[in-house]
C-alpha cells in the first residue's frame, strides 16, 4: 500500500521557481533592518539577569 501524496515527513522545497527565487534572494544581499540590528550593542547590564532571577525565585515559592 502505498502512502497518500500529503503524507510525507517533511516537506521539500524543490522546482525551478523555488531556486530562481532563493536566487533572486540571496543576491540582494543583507536586508537594511538585519544589518542595523546587527550593529546594535548587546545588552549586558546585570539589572536584566537580577531581574530574570528575581522572577524565577518567585515562582518556585509560589509552587
């Protein structure tokens, strides 16, 4: 028996088209938005982590 045309792991991104527009797209480049995020200086304050752990120990007081 065979299987039904849906019934496949994982889809494929196979065809002309699909190159032609993986191509199209590789050769514009990095987007504007992706390289300013990309320049943007990381956030390493320790207020952040102080805050992440203030949260974790109150929810396993809560439970």
């Amino acid at each position: 028996m065979t299987r039904h045309i849906t019934d496949h792991a994982a889809p494929k991104a196979e065809g002309t088209r699909t190159e032609q527009f993986v191509d199209i797209e590789r050769k514009k480049g990095i987007h504007p938005a992706v390289a300013e995020l990309n320049q943007r200086a990381a956030d390493r304050s320790p207020r952040k982590v102080q805050e992440f752990l203030r949260i974790d120990r109150e929810q396993k007081d809560a439970v």
